[in-house]
C-alpha cells in the first residue's frame, strides 16, 4: 500500500492549534458542541412525540396507526391469513404496550404513569387473534416485563407508588397462553398460536431459528420474576434445540421443522431468520450470566467469521450451512443488528468495517434498502420500513468508540426520516427510497426501538447511556435486567470466575487513518472500499476536499483477505488424515479439554481469539469430531512432538532456605530491608524457612528440567550446600580454590571433556566442589560468573542485584558474542534482590558451613564439606511461582501461536 511520507517539526502550541483545526474536519457533527447535541435529543424527541400522540389521537387503543390515511390498524379479521398484519397485532393496543419504556429513556414520568394505567384498563390477552410466538414475546411480553420493572424499582425513578403488579400479571396470562406452543417433539415451537384456543389442527410447523431461540431474555425473565419456571426452561429448551441441530461446521440454517427438527432452508447469514438468535446468545450471558451462553455465541461467531464474512471483513453473505460456500449475493436490512452485538462483546474493528457499508448505503439512499445486491453493488428492494437496527448498532459504536462519525450518521437518519417520512398522521414507512413513494404504515418499533436509539445517541447524560448491570437491551430495545435471584426450581449454573473484559478503543495503536493527528473513523485508509462496496458515488468531490475528508495525497487501502480461521492437517495429504480418530489416540474430558497422545493425521481448526482475552494469537476451536468449548484446552502428549521440545525453562522462581536454630537468628530475620516472601520456624526440628523470589537465567542449564542428572541444581534434586566465595563478584578464577580438574585444560579441551572431567573427576576436589555460591552483580556479565563457578565444581550461582528497584530486576541473559566454548560450561543461575542478599550474607558468614538446595519432600539438607561443627545449617528449594502450570506451555502450531495448546512435558 503507497503511503504518502510525512515530516514532523518543533511547531508553537499556537500554530498546533491551527494546523490540527485545518487538519480535522470542520463542519457539522465533526466538532459537535454539547448544545448541539442537546438540539438533536430535543428534535428526536420531537420527532417520537409526533409519532406516538399520532397512534393515541387516531388509532388507540388499536394495535398501531394508519399514517397516509388516518386510521387505526388492528387484527384483520376479514382475512386471518393475513400474516403479514395478524403475526404482529391482536387487538391488545400493540404500540402502547411496545412504547412503554421509551417514556423513561425520553425522562417523561407523568407520561410513563399514564400509559401504565391505560395498559392496565384495556389490554387483555382473551382475544380471539392467532399470532406469531416470536412477535408477541419481543413486543408485548417486552414490553410489560420492561413496564413493570420501571414501576417496581425505585433505583430507575419512575417506581409507582399506587402499582400493585398489574403488568407482570398481565405478562404471566400471555406467557400461558403461549406455553402450548412449545409442545413439540423437538421443543422447538410451532411459530403461531391462537390466544384463546391454543395451536390449530393443521398449524404450520414450518419456523426459523431466530423465531425458536431468540424467547430467552423474555421467557426467562418471566420466570424469574413469577418463581414459574416453565417459561424459562421451555425457551432454553427450544434454543438448544435449534442450536444443536447446527452443521458440522457450526452454521444454522434459516427455516427449520419444528416436529421433526430437520432444516427445510439451508442458508446461513446474519440477517432475516437467524438474525436475534446470535444477538441472544451474547445477550443471555450478559444478563443471566451463565457461561453456556458465551460458548454458543463464541462457536457461532467463530462460524460467522469464517464462513460468512467476506475476505475483506466488510460483508456478511448468505452461505451454505453445511459446506459454507456462497449461497446468496443479497444482503437485507436485519444484517445490520450485528455490528451492535459485535460492539457489545468487544470486537470493534469487526463492527466499525460490518457498520461502514451500511452507512454508506444509508448515505447513497438517505435511508436503508430492505435488500441489496452485493455482487451488482446496488439496492434491488428499495422499501424502508423506519427499522431500527442500523441505528442501534450505531449507537453502540458510538458509545463504544465516541467517534462523532456516528453522530454524523445519526443526526443524517434523523432528518431523512423527518423531511421523507414525517406526516400529519405519524411516521410512514418509504416504499421506495428513490421515489420517495411512501406506505401507509407505522410500525410499533418505531416508538420502541428507531426513535429511542437516535435518541439515546444524542441524550449523552442519559442514565441508561452510563448503565453497568446486566441490563441489556432486547431484540424489541425493551431494558430488561435481573438480580441474582435463581430461578425456581433449578440450580443456579456455573458462571465464569472473571468477567470477560474488551480493550479500550484506541485509534492511535491503529494503522488504519491517513494523518496520526485525524484519527476519525471516516478518514480510516479502508473506508472508501467501503463506500465502493456499497456503490456510493460522492456527489461533490471538491467540497471532500474542502471539508478535509479528501487529500490529494491521501490514501485507499484495498483490504486483503484476514485470517480468521485456519486448519492446519498433520500429515503429509488428505489420504493419510485421520477424521476420526479413537479414544487411544484422541478423548475428550468432561470439562472439554481434549488429551491427545498422537498428533499423527490429525487436523486442527485454529480461530482468531478474542481481543481481550488471553492474548494475540489463535486458539484450537475443532479437532477431527471434537469441538473445543470455550475455556477449555488441548493437551498434547505425544513422545514424537515433546521430544523436538527444548529444555523447559522458567523465570520466576523461588529459593527455599532452610536454617537451624541460632541464638543471632532472629535479628538478622527481623531486618525490615530484607525481600523475604515468607519466614516461618518448624517447630517439630527447631529449623526455620525463608523463601525469596528470584529470576532465573535465560542461558545455560535449566532448573526445571526433568532430567537434570542427581545432585545438580534442580527443582527434581536434594537440597544443595551454600557458601559466600572470597571473591565478590566471581569474575577471576578461584585461585584460592583447589582446581577441580587437573592438568589445566586449553582452551581447545574445554567442552564437552571438560564437563565429563568435571563430573567424573576423582582427583582433590574444590572447596566450591558441590556448592551454590553467593556473588555480587557486576565486573563481569552473568554467563563468566556462570562459567567460572563450573569451572570450580560449584553446582549454582546465586547472583545479588545491586538494586532493589523491579525495574533492574530482569532475567539474566548471555550476550550473543559471548565465547561459544564457554557458553558450554555452564551452571544454573538465579538472580536475587540487593536485600535479599545482604540477608543472606550476614547469614552465611556467621556460620562455617550452609547449605542450599531443590526441594524433594525427603527433607535433606547439606552437610558441611569442611567437617566443622556449624553454628548454622541451611538449605535453599528452588519452584516457579506458579507451580500449578508446570509441565504445560503455550505452542506454535504450523506458524500460529496457540493459546489453548499445552504439552504434557514428563
């Protein structure tokens, strides 16, 4: 990608001021004042007023308003095959009891009160109207169960004094009347229900996976509520039901039969059908907190990712669930819920490039096509129903990003749906963006959802904009939110122990914008392959430029394909893969963790983790028939893999010191310099432990090793001697030492006979012979301490830090010139805190022998080498801090790191 290059010089704070005021964009949304925002929140309000007192003055307490021609719209009982009015409206006064809580997000009380007492007046279930299961949970039971909350809890100011829960009573007679539903084979329901007579003879079983598993949020809550549990376990039920009924590939189909469970519509997308199953599951988790729901969502998202999404991450396209080749070219206006539940689990890069077309194509059409073709580039449905899904997304990006490119959108929506759809009577949907032809209907999402999303953009002071429970919004936007009751009945499920938590949005860290000081979401580097994407043609290129969205020397980025998935296959072709593999190969745990002993023929499918987690990288989703649940792991213990591994090394340790009794102990033990992480006296031998932290060297042998060879300085060896050397910094050779080997070796003999010599050697041995020696940090670097002390016998360093500062305390490493034969003549080392070791030093030089060692459970300590009767004995145990990971590290699998990889070292 061409970039244009950039110099930087020493500018006055003044002229900084001017050239970022040229730099960033001048008008409109792009410095949006706090006033101006205040007018928007005002004309949306305005503009909601308008169309609710519409539907009260002319409709209520009919279902919705008629806007073109000023009339009420109920159930049509002239032709109840009418679907397309009867699925949504019963004769129960549908936008009243949909609009409720929007009351409270517009801060109107006296208005909230008013339609609670004309909800508990009129509406009644006892109709004689057959419905859709789906459409009367999202709308109505809603919003009755978000009516009675705000009447019940006084925390959210709008608690009714006189209300004696006239609203929940009226959500348990629905949620009956809809129970009968859910008597299938599958538990999946049939998608309609008469409210009187229950499922008719001969009722279509034919349903979508949206309309089975998006009951969750309403039904559960109305069994918390109630303490009837049937609601909500008739609803997980039906979820589980479609969910696993997914293909191999973790993709659901549209449709589905809801008696015998078989997919009668195998495409797969995010958009109409499928749509609010995923936003459910994400949705679930937030509110209920269990973490069944988070695995759904993170194996679903993980198939969309793959399968769905566009190479270049913009479009989310129709695809076959079972091969997840394309299957659909159109993408319809549902689709754009998604950025917003991408937004909400915290994959914003994800929602800022799925976001950007459909805000292009909104700026193209001053609206939303209910259909667009994305191979032509062209809208091929142009009606715009006021839906509010692209709107809520862009609410969540705002709040998410506080880019006022989404204020921009937002304040653009809110005119259009002004100066196009605005009339006496209410809001009218458009039935032809390019004609402006309009359609005599207003649906009751747009007082529910639209108007209060465009709202709550603009309304920053708004208390639900800086809300941190569980609360969340519905498919519907009805606030639902629950305490930690359980439900009754049933236990309480397993929640995570750490809530998930998203990284900050911070365009700086992003390579993605044409200038570091205009770091907006609209001058992003990829978003004119956006607006190509969505076919939109700049009107007035030269007022770009004059605005600063344009440069001469700017830049276009054309996205390349992004890694989301890859599947790495351990064999050498296709032939020889294992698709199944046995349990002497392959078994899978109770808790998920799939334990592998052969890796031979197996194929692996990596995904891209979440940002936030764990860290960057991949983690293993699938292996051959195993689906890996979310917080689960893959332990590899096959012989062939472990033997390529290097030795096992670690950082963090600890030193064990052990010490008899000494009446000048306890002085030396109480000195507050001292960096000891614990001090206590075993009582049963009259011996006391301290242990310290300590960093071991990044170079030569490894203490934690399984093999090291019996007595070396190991976490599997007895306990070691100790000592303080006459030299302090163990840079010379020991020359006060008896040589450990004899004659002097050359330099051409040191290697590998001069580590056999050192071990085997049966002449007179060092005084160091054995010992961990104690030296001073400095004159030297850490490999010639290191080497010298082998060359003496000693079995460990123990180097002093001449700082107590963490910021000096790093892991001792080799230089990369030092001597290659040296570097073969190496002992462990470790390295301690400046009081850390002057503790240790006034220790060791009270006494005439110490020791130092690994700690075995056999209770061993040294022996002094000199035969004096010592004042003190000490002996020291080196472990990770972390003992509980030892054995298991992370991997790199065919070039990508692994997070959930862990092999099973002996």
């Amino acid at each position: 990608m061409m970039r244009r290059r950039c110099f930087f010089v020493k500018l006055p704070a003044a002229l900084i001021a001017v050239v970022l005021l040229y730099i960033l964009p001048q008008e409109g949304a792009a410095f949006m004042h706090s006033s101006r925002k205040k007018e928007l929140a005002a004309l949306t309000k305005d503009t909601w007023l308008h169309a609710y007192k519409a539907y009260k003055r002319v409709a209520f307490p009919s279902d919705e308003v008629l806007p073109l021609s000023c009339r009420a719209q109920g159930h049509d009982r002239i032709n109840p095959e009418n679907v397309g009015v009867n699925d949504v409206m019963g004769d129960f006064s549908l936008t009243l009891v949909d609009s409720l809580d929007a009351f409270a997000i517009l801060g109107d009380r006296e208005g909230f009160e008013n339609a609670v007492r004309e909800v508990i007046q009129h509406v009644s279930f006892d109709r004689d109207s057959r419905v859709q299961v789906f459409e009367v949970t999202i709308r109505m039971l809603g919003g009755l169960l978000s009516g009675h909350m705000l009447a019940t809890n006084p925390k959210r100011g709008y608690a009714l004094k006189w209300y004696d829960g006239e609203l929940l009573t009226l959500a348990h007679d629905l949620g009956r009347r809809l129970l009968p539903a859910f008597q299938t084979p599958t538990g999946i329901p049939f998608p309609r229900i008469h409210l009187q007579h229950g499922v008719r003879r001969g009722e279509t079983t034919e349903t979508c996976a949206a309309g089975a598993g998006s009951l969750l949020l309403e039904f559960g809550v109305l069994s918390r509520l109630t303490g009837d549990s049937r609601f909500e376990e008739v609803a997980r039920k039906a979820f589980f039901a479609t969910w696993n009924r997914r293909s191999d590939i973790n993709l659901l189909g549209n449709t589905i039969n809801a008696f015998d469970g078989k997919w009668m519509h195998g495409v797969s997308s995010t958009g109409a059908g499928i749509d609010s199953f995923f936003e459910y599951a994400a949705k679930a988790y937030v509110m209920f907190g269990d973490d069944e729901w988070w695995r759904v969502w993170d194996e679903a998202y993980s198939a969309i990712m793959r399968h769905i999404r566009a190479p270049d991450g913009f479009w989310y396209r129709g695809a076959n669930m079972h091969s997840g080749q394309l299957a659909s070219v159109l993408v319809d206006s549902l689709s754009a819920f998604f950025p917003g539940v991408q937004t909400l689990v915290g994959d914003l890069e994800a929602a800022i490039k799925a976001h950007a077309v459909y805000a292009f194509q909104w700026k193209r059409y001053s609206g939303l096509p209910e259909l667009f073709d994305i191979n032509r580039r062209t809208a091929v449905q142009l009606g715009y129903p006021l839906r509010p899904e692209f709107i809520e997304s862009n609410l969540y990006l705002y709040q998410a990003t506080k880019d006022e490119f989404y204020l921009e959108v937002a304040e653009q929506a809110l005119h259009d749906i002004n100066n196009r759809t605005r009339v006496p009577c209410g809001l009218a949907a458009v039935l032809d963006l390019s004609t402006g032809a309009l359609e005599d209907k207003q649906p009751s999402f747009v007082t529910s959802e639209t108007l209060k999303y465009l709202y709550l953009t603009f309304d920053e002071a708004n208390p639900y904009n800086h809300d941190d429970s569980n609360m969340v919004y519905t498919t519907e936007g009805h606030m639902l939110e629950l305490d930690t009751r359980p439900v009754l009945g049933r236990k309480r499920r397993r929640t995570p122990s750490e809530a998930l938590s998203c990284p900050a949005y911070d365009p700086a860290s992003m390579d993605r914008h044409q200038h570091p000081l205009s770091l907006s979401v609209a001058r992003r580097t990829d978003f004119e392959h956006a607006r190509y994407l969505a076919g939109f043609i700049v009107p007035d290129e030269r007022k770009e430029v004059e605005d600063g969205r344009w440069s001469e020397s700017g830049v276009c980025e054309l996205p390349t394909s992004e890694d989301y998935h890859v599947e790495l296959l351990f064999a050498s072709s296709t032939d020889v893969e294992d698709v199944a593999p046995g349990s002497s190969k392959v078994r899978q745990g109770r808790d998920g963790t799939v334990h592998i002993t052969s890796i031979s023929g197996l194929r692996f499918s990596l995904t891209r983790a979440w940002p936030g987690g764990a860290g960057e990288g991949f983690v293993v989703s699938r292996i051959a028939q195993y689906r890996i649940p979310v917080g689960s792991f893959v332990r590899i213990a096959d012989p062939a893999v472990l033997a390529t591994l290097p030795p096992l090394r670690v950082e963090k340790v600890h030193l064990n010191f052990t010490f008899t009794q000494s009446p000048s102990l306890p002085s030396l033990m109480s000195n507050p310099s001292t960096s000891q992480k614990e001090n206590r006296r075993d009582r049963s031998d009259d011996s006391t432990t301290l242990i310290v932290p300590a960093l071991a060297a990044s170079f030569g042998p490894s203490i934690a090793s399984a093999g090291a060879s019996r007595g070396s300085f190991a976490f599997s060896q007895p306990a070691l001697p100790v000592r303080v050397t006459g030299y302090q910094f163990g840079c010379e050779p020991h020359h006060d030492l008896l040589p450990v080997i004899s004659p002097s070796p050359t330099p051409s003999s040191i290697g590998q006979k001069l580590v056999n010599a050192v071990v085997e050697s049966s002449g007179p041995r060092s005084a160091l012979d054995g010992q961990v020696i104690i030296l001073r940090r400095g004159m030297c670097s850490f490999a010639r301490k290191s080497h010298l002390a082998a060359l003496a016998g000693a079995k460990a360093v123990i180097v002093v830090n001449n700082s107590d500062d963490e910021a000096k305390m790093v892991v001792p490493s080799a230089d990369g010139e030092e001597d290659m034969d040296m570097m073969k003549v190496l002992v462990p080392l470790v390295l301690v805190s400046n009081s850390t070791g002057a503790t240790l030093d006034r220790i060791l030089r009270l006494s005439s022998s110490v020791g130092i060692g690994i700690e075995t459970g056999e209770g061993e300590g040294g022996v002094a080498s000199d035969g004096e009767a010592a004042k003190t004995t000490v002996a020291a145990t080196v472990r990770p801090e972390e003992a509980k990971t030892m054995g298991v590290e992370p991997i790199v699998l065919g070039g990508y790191t692994v997070l959930n990889v862990l092999l099973e070292r002996k």
